[in-house]
C-alpha cells in the first residue's frame, strides 16, 4: 500500500525519457508520489514495463495516458489488452463511440476510463486551426464532458479553470475530475494555456491534480513533491 505520507489526489506526470530514468525518478520521490502518470512519450522507452513494476512491486497506483482514438473495435480491443495489466486510470479521446467502447474493453477490471475533454495545451486558435465547431473552450468542454458522461466515462480530463463547471453539471455526480495545468505558485507555465494552482483546482472540484515538470525538474524532487502536497487543502 502506499505510505501515508503521500497523497494520491497528486498524480506525477513522469514524462522522463525511458523506465529507466522513471525507476530512478521515483526511487528519488520516494513515499512522497503514490500516484504516476505514464504518458505516450515513454511508450517506446518501456513505459508498459515501467507501469507494471511500479504497479506490482512498488504499489503505486498507475494512470495511463495513452489518448486512444480509432474506431470502435480497435479501441475496445486495445483497452481490453490494457486491462491486463490491472492499472488505475486509462486516457481515451471523448467521443462518445470511443468512450463506449473502451468501457466495453475494460469491463469486469478496475480499469476508469478517463475521457479527454480538449487538451489544456490548446486554446480557442488551436481549436479554429484544426477546424473545432464554434464556441468558446469552456463550452466544448462541458459539451464534451456531458456527453462523455453519457457515453459512461468513469471521469473526464480538462483543465482546471473548467473543474467547478464540469461539477456542476448533472451527469457529473460520482464522476472523476482529473486536471492536467496545475502548476504550483511560482512555476513557469511552460507548453500550457489553461491552468491554475493545486489548491483552486481541488476546490473547484478536481479530484485529482496532475503536476509534471515543477516536481521531476526540480533539483530536489521529493522536497518539490512536498512542496505541492503541502498547498494541498484538507480533505
């Protein structure tokens, strides 16, 4: 189990180049970091592996964000093989047809399906540039997410600025609120357009934070880990 020093509404983003640096990463963060996401960058570098080993002989709980988006079948068959693997959380894109058939390949496992509302890298440009319906982001996301819900999403990613919204709305009841975009008072904001601090997305009604670089490119990542942790209201 993980230890009680850690808090698992703090997901680390290990986007560290291979399962070697992410071995070495988490053995520097210790007990601090019970919750890792594994992403699409570290696929080729072992990521699966990676997963595995801190699943099994670590006990840290896994998100996987792998994104899936492909036709029916094929997604239903990919996360069906996930499934195996006996990880926490699993990315799809959220499209209805998407969001239903990784439901039906995670079905009798653990597996939350976690549906991708828009990515918090992107803004209403990136939207008009790649041809998204009219509306600001905040509609297309609780759009998105409430037909994700319906769809039988286990829970949704956006940003945190759309935390209380998605909250709010009458499908989300029981539902997951994972926010990518936390940055900690003070960090740099690197790649992302949407975000906000640990403590504002907790109480607009996150579930779970995801925090990346602010920890792993710290020179002391553990202390940078508990630094977030401590921002971190009550629960």
């Amino acid at each position: 189990m993980p230890n009680a020093l850690s808090d698992d509404r703090l997901i680390l983003a290990l986007d560290v180049p291979n399962a070697v640096a992410g071995l070495e990463m988490a053995a520097r963060l210790g007990d601090s970091v019970s919750f890792y996401k594994i992403g699409l960058g570290m696929l080729t570098g072992g990521g699966l592996a990676l997963a595995n080993e801190l699943k099994q002989e670590h006990g840290k709980r896994i998100f996987l964000d792998m994104k899936f988006f492909d036709i029916p079948a094929t997604v239903e068959s990919a996360v069906r093989g996930i499934a195996a693997y006996d990880l926490d959380f699993l990315t799809v894109h959220g499209d209805p047809s998407v969001v239903a058939a990784a439901r039906a390949g995670a079905a009798g496992s653990g597996l939350k399906i976690l549906a991708v509302t828009v990515l918090t890298s992107s803004d209403r440009a990136d939207l008009d540039s790649a041809q998204i319906r009219p509306g600001t982001v905040p509609e297309i996301v609780l759009a998105r997410a409430s037909a994700a819900f319906d769809a039988g999403a286990h829970g949704v990613i956006a940003s945190p600025q759309e935390a209380a919204a998605i909250r709010a709305l009458p499908n989300a009841q029981g539902r997951l609120i994972v926010t990518p975009g936390v940055r900690p008072a003070g960090s740099a904001s690197d790649d992302q357009k949407r975000i906000a601090t640990p403590a504002r997305a907790l109480s607009d009604g996150a579930d779970h934070i995801v925090v990346g670089r602010p920890i792993w490119r710290a020179d002391n990542p553990r202390a940078a880990a508990q630094a977030v942790l401590a921002e971190l209201p009550a629960r």
